[in-house]
C-alpha cells in the first residue's frame, strides 16, 4: 500500500501505478458530476466547456449558496455542503466519459462495475472510494467553486471546484483488473449458505 | 390543546434543518458498538472516518450529508389535540419550503416524468406527510425524517407465497442486502416489513428502518426474528461502504401487520448510517426539541 499526492490534472502513467488499497490525495482541481450532467451530455448531446482531460470526476451535487460574485467566489456560489452520491447509477458513463473527455479519475462511494473496470484497464482510470455520508469532513477540503457549466440543471450541474489536500481517499478498483468490491461481494456470496444455516433455513 | 398553525410551521421547517445536522444518539451510539466489535483494519478506518465527520458537521454546523433526502413528516395527534389537519399539512409543506429557500439546502426533488426541479424540496405528494393518532392527552408529535435516496434505492418487495414460509423472509431480506452492498452506505439500519398488503408491508419496512436504535418489535416472535437476522446480515462481510468488515448493519428491524391467508409479503427498506431523525412534541407546556 502505498501513498500517492496527485495534483490535478494527471498523466496516464500518474494512473498506471495506482494500485487498490492506494492512499490518494489531490490537489488543485475537481469537476463535481452526476446523473443528470452525464444524461445531458451523453444521450442529450450537450457539450461542456470545461476541459476534463486527465482530470478527476466526483459523482456529487452539492448544497451551494448564491452570492454576489467576488475573487472568493467567481460565480457567484459558495460551497456550503459537498458531498458524495452513490455510484452504481452512473456506471455506463465511464467509458465515454474517459474516451470523449480523457477522464483519468472517478471519485464516488458503493464503486462501479464490471463495465467501468474494463474501461479504467483499457484507457487508464481508477475509482477511487471516498466514505459516503461523510460531507461535512470532505467540505473542509474544498476551498472554492471556482466556474460551473450546464447550470440549467442545478444541483446536478457541472461544478468546477478548488480543492486542498482532498483526500487520503482509496483506491478500490485500478488499471489492472483489482477491484475492491469485487473481493468483497465474492466473499460475501460465499458466506451466503453459513449465514441462511445459522436461521435454520433449510437449503 | 390548540395547535398554533405558525408555530407548527416554523417547527417543520427547524425540524429539517436540525435533522440534516445532529445525528440521534442511538445512532452515535451504534458507532461506538460497531467499532468495538469490529476486526477488520480497513472497516476500522472507515468507522473512524465516519465519527469524525458527525464531530466536524457538529463543530462547523453544518449538514452531515450532502444528501437532503425525500423529507418525511410522521405527525402523531393525541387526544384534545385542536388542529384543523388541512391546514397543518399545508403548514408543514410550507415550513419545508421555506428550510430550502432560507438555509439554503440543496432541493432534491424533481418531477418523476419531466426532472424539473422547483428548488423547494417539494412536489406532488412531497414532503410525504404521514398522519396517525395515539391515546396520549394534549400532545401533537412531529417527526422529520430526511430519507437518503442511496439507501432508498434499496428497497424491494416480494409477495412470497405461504409455502415459503419464514424461510422465504429470510432468504429474501438476506439476499437484498447482499445485492444492495456498498450501494446504500453501510452500516445501515435494514428495516423489514412482514405481512399486511403489498403497501402496508414497505410501509412498514420503512417504520422499521427509521425507527430509533435499541428498539425492538413489539411481538415477540418478529423480535427474535430481529436478532437471528441482524447476527447472520453481519456475518456476510459486506463491511461499511461496502468495503468489507463485520460492521455490515447496526440492525435488523421488523416490523409486522396481520396478512392474508394466501399471502406471505416481504418488503425491505434501508437506512443508511446517516441514519438522520428529528422530532419535536407539542404540549400545553410547550415544544421539546427531539429525536
């Protein structure tokens, strides 16, 4: 296990050596998507402005307050709760969110599946778990909402965020095949039968 | 009892608040209990992340989770209790309005069919307002739960049928939760519902899932079904945030109606460990703030 800082955005060999069970912490940049955003882009045919290549995605949509613009707040939105929603609902974004936009990392919470594990060998991207419900802690390491895009779609738009030391996260599935969950829902599957015979259900 | 509508009003509205920033101490306490109990290094770093984050949303007043739900209000009307009912589900809805306009918070409600977002957290038949009554003289209860949709994905419903028994309730509460995994943010509260109609029986997984740790069914065959189903749902490994660990639920909660001779409903909901309540009871006294 070892502990990487990223500064954002990242190379492929950045994400090549990446491995499940990694600490990762990054730094500079952070584009906040989700449901919505990717519906909008992917099957609406929306484009963004933002350039995302070789940047890190979080499936969010954050509790914001508008103010007046200022060099605190370029757009005119303080961040006031960031958090993380669940994954699993986004999972045939991943692909084309790193082939058409060079996404390198996808930050969220429940992970991805066998789709997005493909994806991430065969283009260079991990998913990397952060602790779902845990808002308030990851609010202190976002500094500011420096520019949003698609913001007809609020909360779901597409933020831009300053972040600071945002992490130690961990990387739970990676470029070659590893997959946390994947460990875990094997394991699991194989406790089913003990678990059933322990109520005395009979098999 | 006369109920002032105003009141009730600026209630409902510091009720979602107050909900979305204090988790119950029931619930603080399952921390404590999972974390002791709990063997694996990785699950223990998880915990640990996530009572950290109930201590910085203390200290910096701010939400726990970004996640401001589907807001739910159980009102529970005592005996003498001088309320026009109308105009206190009107109250409530505009209480819950204006905690999203005036905080702000983040409103998750859209139209199922169009998406569009009216930044009220509200819509049809939202907030969901559920009214009940109790013997209790002079009193008016109001719970607000904020229900988290990662964990509300995680419902299900199946009509089993007689032959299946008991059996096929526990094949079936253990099987979602295998399914559901790190999806609803483990450790959770899995609420079961047995019996009743189709309807009643998420109803009353949904009683269940939301009600305080430490409880237990009130039937004492559907109370041990609590204990055997929690022990085997944390034998599975399926750890917090689905990670792996011992820590899979706080509990198993049942809940139950009487049922159909043909019929044999199993439903379940969960919490997840964002497991958020807040509740306020009016009485001549006054109004007591709650979980």
């Amino acid at each position: 296990m070892t502990d990487h800082d990223l500064r954002m955005p990242c190379s492929e060999a950045d994400v090549r050596k990446l491995r499940i069970g990694d600490h990762v912490t990054l730094q500079g940049t952070l584009f906040g998507i989700r449901d919505a955003t990717q519906i909008h882009m992917f099957d609406k045919g929306r484009n963004t402005r933002f350039d995302l290549n070789g940047h890190a995605v979080i499936h969010t949509a954050p509790n914001v307050r508008k103010v007046e613009p200022s060099e605190q707040f370029p757009v005119g939105y303080a961040p006031l709760c960031v958090g993380t929603t669940t994954s699993a609902r986004m999972e045939r974004f991943t692909r084309p969110l790193m082939k058409q936009y060079g996404v390198r990392i996808i930050i969220g919470k429940g992970g991805l599946g066998d789709e997005s594990l493909k994806a991430f060998a065969d283009l260079g991207g991990v998913y990397v778990a952060i602790i779902g419900g845990t808002a308030a802690l990851e609010t202190t390491w976002i500094e500011t909402i420096e520019d949003v895009d698609l913001d007809d779609l609020n909360p779901e738009s597409l933020w831009k965020f300053r972040i600071r030391n945002f992490g130690p996260l961990r990387v739970a599935m990676d470029s070659h095949g590893g997959s946390l969950y994947d460990t875990v829902r094997r394991d699991a599957a194989g406790r089913r039968a003990a678990a059933l015979a322990s109520m005395g259900v009979r098999g | 009892m006369i109920v002032d509508l105003a009141v009730a009003e600026e209630t409902a509205k510091l009720l979602y608040i107050r909900a979305l920033k204090l988790l119950p101490d029931d619930v603080k306490e399952g921390f404590a209990r999972l974390d002791a109990g709990e063997s694996d290094a990785t699950a223990k770093d998880v915990l640990a992340t996530m009572i950290r984050n109930i201590d910085v949303a203390e200290k910096t007043d701010n939400l726990l989770c970004q996640d401001t739900g589907i807001p739910i209000y159980n009102v529970t009307i005592g005996r003498n209790v001088d309320v026009d009912g109308f105009a206190l589900k009107e109250a409530i809805r505009r209480g819950c309005a204006r905690a999203t306009k005036e905080y702000p918070l983040r409103s998750s409600i859209v139209h199922p069919l169009t998406r569009v977002n009216e930044h009220t957290s509200c819509g049809r038949r939202v907030p969901v307002i559920n009214i009940d009554f109790s013997d209790t003289e002079d009193e008016l209860l109001i719970e607000m739960i904020p229900k988290g949709s990662g964990s509300e994905n995680g419902s299900f419903l199946k009509m089993c049928i007689p032959a299946e028994g008991v059996d096929g309730i526990k094949v079936f509460v253990i099987d979602k939760v295998l399914e559901a995994g790190g999806r609803v943010c483990p450790p959770t509260i899995v609420g079961v519902g047995v019996g009743g109609t189709a309807d009643l029986c998420v109803h009353l997984a949904k009683i269940a899932a939301t009600r305080p740790l430490g409880t237990s069914c009130d039937d004492p065959d559907g109370a041990r079904l609590e204990e055997e189903l929690t022990t085997a749902v944390n034998s599975l490994g399926v750890g917090p945030q689905g990670l792996g660990g011992d820590s899979t639920a706080f509990a198993v909660h049942v809940e139950m109606a009487a049922t159909h001779i043909t019929m044999n409903p199993v439903a379940v909901n969960i919490q997840c460990h964002s497991a958020r309540r807040a509740s306020a009871t009016f009485t001549p006294d006054g109004i007591e703030l709650g979980f």
